[in-house]
C-alpha cells in the first residue's frame, strides 16, 4: 500500500482548534446573533438524535470546530528523513502570525522535498480549516495546500482515515481506535479533543495542547507507516525542533 509514495515527501499535519473567544458572552454583538442561527440548527440536529437540546451558551464549547467560529492555536507537524522522525509545532494565541510561519514553511518545503500533505481526517477537517483561516487572517494559501482549479489527481492530500475506508463509507474512525488495533501507542493519554478549549481558555495551558497534538502527530506517521509494512518509530527517532 501506498508504495508509489516516498515517504521522505510526506508532511505529517496536525491541528488543535478552539472556540474564538473564552466563552458565549464575550463574543461581539454580530457574532452572537450568527452563532445563536447555528446553535439552533445544531440543537434541532440534536433533537433529531434524541441528544438533549442546549442553549447557545452551552453549546458554545463545539464553536471550536466551525472555522467561522474558531481558531487555530497549535499546528504540529512530522517528516522522516533517514530514519528519524522531526517534529515541529506553530502554536501561540496569535494565530495570524502562526499561520503565516506555517503558509512559509509549506512554500519553503515545496522547493524542497515536501510533495505530499498527511492528516488523519485531514480531507474533512483540518485541510478545509486551515484554508479558511489563512483566507480570514489575510494569509495567501500556499499552492500544495490550494484546492482551486486543480483536477483531483493533482491534489495531494493523503488522509489516514480516508485510506482506512478503502471506498467504503461507514462512520467515522478516530485515530485512537486505528491505533489501538494496529498496536500503536494511543495519542489519548491525557486529554481529547474535547478538552483542548478548556485546557486552553480555562487553564491557560497551551504547552500541554502542543504535546497532545505533537502525539498526535507521531501517530499518523507510525499509522502511515503500518499501511506500508514498515517498522514503527520509538521514541528515540524522534527529535523535536
């Protein structure tokens, strides 16, 4: 699997999101009422579910995944070169700047040996999200990760979940459970996604959010690395830039 790939061509990505401010109250005045609209919408998506329905107040804490309503506080990213894994993070509360440092290191590499980008959910999520954010910050969208005008062959966006389904189109598959089976360290042994608002807003704690997504980083690679029959990474290949 995967074998037409050199997986020294690969950028492993990662993203960690939270809502854009601290909590429903702060938000300014127009985006309230635009939030209070998709609140509705996902409480009669809930309904439906037969989930209990919340208020926008408290269903605040989800802002973090609509770009619209979110932002990005940690980018982790993962290449190998000869054996050891190299991981580097863009992390901070200005995400405009951390964006930018990203949007340059893409430009950068794509002069070098950086053809392919990897995530896992990446097609669905943090693809589609980064580029939204980089248009709302001002940021030019560096052309490995511009979707606009290319022909779907020339798009290079590997997605570990996606891979996982081989055309099938059952629900999601977290990369905990895709870890799990393949015998790869789980990335969960701290906090989830779920917490990464809270652990950012609340507890002011954004070095453990970086190591959450550095883990989660080192897990899509070694994952990649399992659909291509090849030997995991320990913990002594990896070098932290």
């Amino acid at each position: 699997m995967l074998e037409n790939i050199n997986i020294e061509n690969i950028l492993f990505l990662d993203i960690e999101t939270v809502p854009m401010v601290a909590g429903y109250e702060e938000l300014p005045e127009n985006f309230r009422r635009l939030w209070d609209k998709k609140a509705e919408n996902l409480s009669r998506g809930d309904n439906l579910a037969g989930r209990p329905v919340q208020s926008p107040e408290e269903i605040f804490e989800r802002a973090g995944i609509y770009a619209e309503f979110g932002k990005i506080i940690c980018i982790s990213t993962g290449i190998l070169r000869n054996g050891s894994c190299w991981i580097k993070s863009y992390h901070g509360e200005d995400e405009k700047q951390l964006l930018a440092d990203f949007a340059g290191m893409l430009v950068k590499g794509a002069d070098k040996k950086i053809q392919f980008l990897c995530a896992h959910n990446g097609k669905e999520f943090d693809y589609p999200y980064l580029i939204r954010r980089m248009l709302v910050n001002g940021i030019r969208v560096p052309p490995i990760l511009d979707l606009s005008g290319k022909k779907p062959w020339e798009i290079n966006h590997l997605d570990t979940m996606e891979l996982w389904k081989f055309g099938d189109y059952k629900n999601y598959t977290s990369l905990e459970l895709l870890a799990t089976i393949f015998g790869i360290p789980t990335p969960k042994d701290d906090i989830s996604g779920q917490d990464v608002g809270r652990v950012f807003w609340q507890e002011k704690d954004l070095p453990r959010i970086v190591t959450y997504c550095q883990k989660d980083v080192i897990t899509i690679v070694n994952l990649i690395l399992k659909f291509k029959g090849e030997p995991l990474i320990n913990q002594s290949q990896i070098t932290y830039v």
